[in-house]
C-alpha cells in the first residue's frame, strides 16, 4: 500500500526526540511491506509569526506531495493540526484517510483557548467523517472522545502509539530495591509536575525514617521547571533536561519507582517502556492508567499525596519474593499487550484490509 505519512510532529536534526512515536510507528510500517513517503514539520519556535509560516510552508508541500505521489492512502498524526490541506485536496483527488489520534488533538486541555478548540473541533468531525479508519491508542480514550464525536466502532482501531520495543526496553533485574524515584514528562501544567513535588514532600514529611535513602531523579523541561526546582529545593533531586531513548533506557534501569501524576493521558508510553524493564510504576488514578496498572499486582495506583505515601509504604515492605513477581508482572504485562511487533502488525494487517476495498 503506497501510503503518504503527514504529521506536525517528527525527530530533526536539532530535536532528535520531537515525535520519535511517530517515526517508530513509520518505520513499524515499511517494516510490514508499506510504501511510505513522509511529509513532517519538526518543532517550531514558539512564536506566532514563525508558526504561521511555517505551517503554511507545511501545508503547502502537503498538498504537493499528494499531486506529486498519488498515495493510495494519507495517513494522518494529529488530524486536527494536519487535515485542512487533506480536506481541500479530496475535493479534487481521490485516496483514502487514515486518521491517528494521539490525545490533545481531540481534547481541550487546561488553559487552552476554548475558541481555537472549537475550530479543531470542526476539523476533527469532519476529517472523522472522511476517513476511512481512526486510529486511537486506547479504549479509555475512545470512551471518553466518543461523547463528543461521532465515532462508529467498526471504524475505529485501538492500538497504542506504536507499542513498546520490549528488545529495547529490556528487562533488568532489580536484586536490590532502592527508593530511586524518577519522574519522566514535560514539565507544563497537565503532567501535573508540582503535584508531583507534594507526593516527594509528603513522603519525606512523612517517613523520615527512609528520607536518607530517597533519591529523585526529574527528565524534562517546560514552563514550570524554575517552579518546580524551587519547590523541591532542599530536597535530593537531580534534573535531566533532554534525554534520547538510549539514554531514557539506561535512567529507567538505574531507578526502581516511575511516579506519574498527569491530569489526562490518552495512553502513557512512559510508563510501559518502564515496566518494560521490569521497574514499578505509581500512577495517578485516571483511566489511561488504570488500563494497565492493577494496583498493588504490577504496580500501584494513587489519588493524591497521602495515598501516594501509603503505595511507597506498602513497596518498602513487600519482601524480596513479593518484589520480584511484582517486576515480572509489570514486564510481562507490556510483553503480552504491548509489545511493539505485535501491534504494529495488527495496524498494518488493519491498513491491508482497506487497501483491498474498492
């Protein structure tokens, strides 16, 4: 299937980590058999001029690429940012539309502008009503966005965003438990970074008796990192601004607890690619991860600070054999659900079944 990959988001040179989901799930394709070209804008300097351009640049070599290399199939990421110059082409060329929804394309995050979500709403519908097939990366989300759009699940293929490369992402085992803590995200309002920081102080506050042992390790930037830093000043925390999967892989096996406390998440990578290796992931409870995490099984689940210390609590006192089945369960609950081979070949068994409709 010649397929024409379209996404507002894909590694460059300068940001070899901007959109990596993407380009595994790319390369996951042609790797089936798929012949894909890819139209991609990397990220752009947060300033409205340069946006503008270069989205028109973006959308221009879009509607090129469609006349130049007559796809059979344009494969949408982030419909909402990427569909306007698929939906004008349509009305003059004929191919089908797959459309992959990440998460903050379909929903208004907190403080968004309501009015531009309206006009990505629109967009959204009507590239919905187009497609062929819509992608999403898990059955909460589809729960949750099925309110607001009118999604027919036989159109609809849940798969997550590329998966896990569990050979990657390989198991390491934890002989001896640590209290290394890492939190992995952007640090802007809806990863919740300062609730991160009353779960870090409430545990200090509340078992001084382990704070010695309490290592925090933080990967990521974003608006709220000065915030952040001053927040947990005094405490044993180090920061990492950037880091590429191989260095990620290695700071997962370093650290035995991945905190998450995001406000949403259409799935959440970061902690599969932890459990992955076999590390104990503590999430907050919301659906996403809830999905994956069976509390107290293969991780742990918690609804504010208090709870999260009531979690570290029970981790400290797990024995070794307890420890040990919990690490395996949480790797084997990736290798089984989410392992990137498998899901990339039902994605692009999926994409071979539309192929062959007239």
């Amino acid at each position: 299937m010649s397929i024409l990959v379209v996404s507002n988001m894909y590694p460059s040179k300068e940001f070899p980590f901007y959109g990596t989901f993407v380009q595994k799930i790319t390369e996951g394709l042609i790797d089936n058999g798929h012949d894909c070209k890819i139209v991609a804008i990397s990220k752009i300097e947060n300033k409205r001029f340069f946006k503008l351009i270069g989205y028109i640049n973006f959308y221009i070599n879009i509607i090129y690429s469609i006349i130049k290399y007559k796809p059979s199939c344009v494969y949408l990421h982030f419909p909402s940012h990427t569909g306007l110059p698929v939906l004008f082409i349509k009305l003059f060329r004929k191919f089908k539309i797959i459309a992959h929804f990440h998460g903050g394309d379909l929903i208004n995050q907190s403080q968004r502008s309501k009015y531009f979500f309206k006009l990505k709403e629109i967009i959204n519908n009507n590239v919905i009503s187009k497609s062929e097939l819509v992608v999403l990366p898990s059955n909460s989300f589809f729960n949750l966005i099925s309110k607001t759009y009118k999604l027919k699940e036989d159109k609809v293929i849940i798969t997550p965003s590329g998966g896990v490369d569990c050979d990657f992402f390989n198991f390491k085992s934890r002989v001896t438990r640590t209290c290394k803590i890492l939190f992995v995200a952007r640090l802007v309002p809806v990863k919740r970074p300062l609730l991160m920081s009353d779960c870090i102080k409430s545990f200090y506050h509340e078992c001084p008796e382990y704070s010695q042992f309490v290592e925090v390790t933080v990967v990521g930037s974003g608006p709220l990192s000065i915030t952040l830093k001053k927040e947990l000043k005094g405490y044993n925390v180090k920061y990492l601004e950037l880091a590429s999967q191989k260095q990620l892989r290695q700071i997962y096996k370093e650290n035995d607890i991945l905190i998450q406390t995001s406000e949403y998440e259409s799935l959440g990578l970061v902690p599969l690619e932890f459990m992955s290796t076999g590390g104990i992931a503590m999430c907050i409870d919301i659906p996403a991860f809830r999905e994956y995490i069976s509390s107290g099984e293969n991780g742990f689940i918690f609804k504010d600070p208090s709870d999260f210390v009531r979690c570290m609590k029970k981790y400290i006192l797990m024995d070794k054999l307890s420890f040990g089945m919990m690490s395996n369960q949480s790797r084997n609950t990736v290798l089984n659900r989410y392992n990137s081979c498998r899901t990339l070949k039902v994605l692009s068994n999926k994409l071979n079944e539309i192929s062959s409709k007239v």
